[in-house]
C-alpha cells in the first residue's frame, strides 16, 4: 500500500472517529441533560405538589377510610366537595407540565406492611366517565381507598419510611402506554408535621425521546457531511501528509480531551506545516475563548453573588432558569448616606462614582467579613442579607459604621466633609429568585421584611441614631447584654397597620457619647416607662435630665417634647404611644 493510499486512509479515518465519538458524546451527553433536567422538574414539580396540596381536606378524607367503603359509599366520597378540591388541585398541577405529567395521585400508609390506599388520583373521575359511556377500559380505576401491594416499589417504601422526597432512579418501560415513566414522591404533612401520604407524580418520556431524535438526525448530517469533506480533502492533500500527520494526529487527541494548551510542533513548508499551522490558530482561539469564558463567568459572579446561585441550589449562573426561587429566614440590611443627594450635587458625575465607589470598596467587605451577601447596590445604599446568625448582621451593622469612621479621617485629611450612614436591620422570612422575561432577567427578593428594614434605615435620620434595629432582631441575639442597646419607639411605619417596636444600637457611637448613654440607661428605660404609663410629669422630669446631659440626644429631645406636650394637652383614651410616620 502506497504512503499516499495510508496518508488518505489515516486522515479519514481518524476523523471519522472524532466526528463519531463526537457524536456519541454530544447524543449521551443530551440525553443525561434532559434526563437530569427532567428529573429535576419532577422533583420540583412534587416537592411543590406536596406542600401545596390542601392538607385539612386530605386529614377528613383520610378519616373516611375507616368507614364501610361499598361501591355506592366511594361513589359518594369521590364526588364529595372534599374529594373534588384535591382532584381540581391535582388538575391544576398537571397543566404545569401537560406534556410531560402522566398521573397524579396521593397514597397513604396502611397498618399492614406492604400495603397503602390510594385517597385521590387525578384520572378517576375520567375513568368513571368513560366507563359509564361504555368504553372498556384496561386498566384498573385507582377508586378511593383502594389497596395498593407497595412490597415491589422500594421507591414507595422508601418515600414513606424517609419522610422525604423520593424520586426513581430511571426511566421504566410501560409497554401499555408505550412510553418509559419515571416517577416521584414527596411527603404530605399535617399541620404539627406529622406524614398523612405521599404525592406520587408520574412523568413520561415523550418530549426528551422527540429532542434526541432531532438532535441524532442533526448530528447524522453533520458527521456524514464532515465525513465527506474529510474524503475529499484525503484524496487531495493525501501524498503530501506523511510523517506529520502523526503527530498531529497525536495533539489532537490531546486537544479533545480539553487540553487546550497543546500545540503542533510541525514546521514544514507543505501542507502539513500549513495544517498545523492552522490547527494552531484554532487551538489558540478556542483557548482564548475558554479563558474569556472563565472569565466572564467570574465577571457574572460580581453581578449575581455566587452565594445568591448557593441559595438556588445551582451551580453556574447558566444554571439558572427563569422563576428558580427558594423560601427562607434571613436577617435584612440596608444602609444609606446621609444627604447624598445634596453631597452629590457639590460634585461632577466622575467624583459621585469616585466617591460612592470608595465607600462600597470599604462597606462592602464587611458584609462579606461577617457572612452577610450583598443582594444590590441602589445608588448609595447597600441592601445585604444575613442567612446566618442575626448577631452577625448586628456586628456588620457596627462595624460598617466604624469603617466609615475610619473613612472619614481620611476625608477631613484631605478636606472633604465627613460623611454618615444610617442602618436598618429588620429579621423575617423572605422569597428569593429570578424574575423577569426571556430576555431580560434579574435576582431579587421579595418580602415585607425587606420593605421594613428599609423603612428603619429612614428612621435613623427621625431620630439621630446610626443603627436601629426590630424586636425581631433584639429578641434573637444570643445576648443582648453584649450590645449596647436602648429602647427607641414604637412606630408604625407608612404601609404597615401593626405597630413596630425599634432599638438603637449605640455601639459604633464616639466613646464619649457611648459612655454617657451607659450611664443614663437606667434612668432612661425609667423614663420610656413613665411615659408609656402615662406618668407624663415624670418621664417629663427625666427625659430633661437626660438632655441635660446629652445636649445633642434627639430621642431624649423628641420624648421631652412629647411628654411635655402630652402633660399640657393630655392624651386620648386609646392612646398607646405608638408614633405614626407618615413619610417613608
């Protein structure tokens, strides 16, 4: 055999093997996409089932089990009101995915090992209807209290031991549908915990098997089409590829396993050397564009935290789908400058960013230093959320103020005017998550418990104080004792009906300030206490020696001159103290 014959028989050769292994890769890697993907709706699909599903119906439906179910009597139950709400939820929640979710029902446990009932399927109604319209039917009616032998569903057992969801392995033949199913089960609780069933959601396979066919189809094309190419390139440039292809040959199975720093070092003159030469400039862009693509993902990470894609469970931000959204308690934060918008037009727009960028390069890692994640920047202020510990949010809050202490001597040295924050800090359950539309999508968190702490950064300025905080925070430190806090109000707020109860944290005060308000704490929950019992003379009295001594003390101020005004004119008989803001 000629060395022109072995050059075109090697190169088409071996790239018929990458395009195919290509091909068998990109086919197995779709299909554990889609599987992985589709696995994840289910779980999400039930895990959301399970919790929305209405458990006082399901707890009476359950109690129905123990009585004498006759044909007539189950006929009864499933047209009960109580029957019908699970099966128009069960409706509801197969239209999230129609074409994907095959049955729903929900099993409760027997006292028989192996054993359970089906309480609701989503296909019973349909099945009746189709029956008394005298079409036979293949397969057995799931009816109420029906029994179910779970001895051969180790993944129903497994459900109901766990308490947990459960989803199947793999997808199952079902030769009667013709379609393989996969299946999930979640728990449904009652309201004190307790397990009353599980939420079985049935998937078929008839959307993922259309996308693999398609793509196997495309990918046919494409291979046989390279195929050619790659024979028809053999034929020409074949005597002239010999000892070179080798080595070629060699760096590009080194660069299909993603080393992407390989080279050819072939430096002929004949086509082989251009190959190479050109295998190169690819290699070189591909690692270009692998390295700008790390790059831009770190990139991504300064505008959605990589904590934030933590809290959503993902593990990329290409992971992330429209309406992906978690639920849970967290410690808010939000700070603000003081002013700004009258510091800000003392400034051209290149020193506002100058100046508020120097600010966040101080705050910002604070935030981080304590555990906090920083949801957003607005302008000037900071939101930031705290899953951890409520006192890691407290010691942020302090410590921000002390940064920009700090920051200030170093803007009064270079005669600038100093500058001061406020922060609020309000603790409560909270939805994170992604909204928008295909185009255009942005993190965000949507909770009372944001707009609140946002309204007690605006209070700071009502009353001079640098931190304020909830009850809700107070009531969660471990000690309060190791902070220096005093009691502020009792407010409610603009857009809220129920009263909220504020502290100042006077920790990051001057020391002097700091020392005095230790001094006077006694005497000024004494004070708020006279005053909130109507002892108006006497909060009166202490209010003014507090003053006295803190000159510059606006709460002790204010309160003088509520008391004093309450004293004179008196009160309502349903007068609470509680302070209304009508401002945000």
């Amino acid at each position: 055999m000629s060395i022109r014959l072995k050059a075109i028989l090697l190169f088409f050769l071996v790239t018929a093997v990458i395009a195919s292994t290509a091909l068998g890769f990109s086919y197995t890697l779709l299909q554990d996409s889609l599987a992985a993907e589709i696995r994840g709706r289910l779980r999400n699909i039930a895990h959301i089932g399970g919790a929305s599903v209405d458990v006082v119906t399901v707890e009476r439906l359950i109690g129905r089990l123990k009585e004498k179910l006759t044909e007539e009597r189950v006929a009864e139950i499933e047209r009960s009101a109580d029957y019908l709400r699970i099966y128009r939820q069960f409706q509801a929640i197969r239209q999230a995915e129609p074409s994907l979710i095959q049955f729903v029902y929900i099993l409760v446990p027997s006292q028989k090992p192996g054993e359970a009932f089906f309480l609701v399927d989503a296909d019973v109604l349909d099945a009746v209807a189709r029956q008394a319209a005298g079409q036979v039917l293949n397969e057995e009616i799931s009816h109420f209290g029906l029994s179910y032998d779970i001895n051969h569903r180790p993944f129903i057992k497994k459900a109901f031991s766990s308490e947990a969801v459960v989803i199947e392995d793999a997808f199952t033949p079902d030769p009667k549908y013709n379609t393989n199913s996969l299946s999930a089960y979640a728990p449904i609780r009652s309201a004190d915990g307790r397990l009353l069933g599980i939420l079985g959601v049935d998937l078929k396979d008839e959307n993922m098997r259309k996308a693999l066919n398609k793509s196997a189809l495309g990918s046919s094309l494409i291979v046989f089409f390279s195929v050619l190419a790659a024979l028809v390139i053999s034929v020409v440039f074949g005597d002239r590829l010999t000892q070179g292809i080798r080595a070629l040959d060699g760096v590009v199975r080194e660069f299909a396993l993603k080393r992407f720093d390989v080279r050819a070092s072939v430096k002929s003159r004949d086509e082989i050397g251009h190959l190479s030469a050109s295998f190169n400039n690819m290699a070189q862009t591909i690692d270009n564009d692998a390295r700008h693509l790390q790059a831009l993902l770190a990139a991504y990470g300064k505008f959605v935290p990589h904590t934030f894609l933590a809290f959503l469970q993902k593990a990329s931000i290409i992971d992330l789908a429209l309406g992906d959204h978690v639920q849970q308690e967290m410690t808010v934060l939000f700070s603000d400058i003081r002013s700004f918008t009258s510091l800000s037009e003392t400034m051209t727009p290149k020193q506002n960013f100058d100046f508020i960028n120097a600010f966040l390069r101080r705050v910002g890692p604070v935030i981080r230093d304590h555990g906090g994640v920083i949801d957003k920047y607005i302008g000037d202020a900071v939101m930031a959320l705290f899953p951890g510990s409520v006192e890691r949010a407290v010691r942020a809050a302090i410590d921000m103020q002390r940064r920009v202490a700090a920051y200030n001597f170093e803007r009064q040295a270079k005669g600038y005017m100093p500058i001061a924050i406020g922060v609020g800090l309000h603790w409560g359950n909270l939805i994170l998550g992604t909204v928008g539309e295909d185009e255009r999508m942005d993190s965000t968190v949507i909770s009372d418990a944001v707009n609140l702490a946002s309204r007690l950064e605006g209070v700071t300025k009502n009353y001079g104080a640098s931190i304020v905080v909830s009850e809700a925070i107070i009531s969660r430190l471990p000690s309060s004792a190791d902070f220096d806090v005093r009691f502020l109000d009792k407010i409610q707020v603009k857009g809220k009906k129920e009263p909220v109860v504020i502290y100042e944290i006077f920790d990051a005060d001057p020391e002097a300030v700091r020392q005095c308000k230790r001094d006077l704490a006694e005497k000024w929950q004494s004070a708020v206490d006279a005053y909130y019992r109507r002892d108006f003379a006497g909060a009166g009295s202490l209010f003014r020696e507090i003053h006295a001594r803190l000159p510059n003390d606006l709460p002790a101020a204010i309160y003088l001159e509520r008391a004093t005004l309450a004293e004179n004119e008196g009160v309502a008989e349903d007068w609470k103290g509680i302070e209304v803001l009508q401002s945000k």
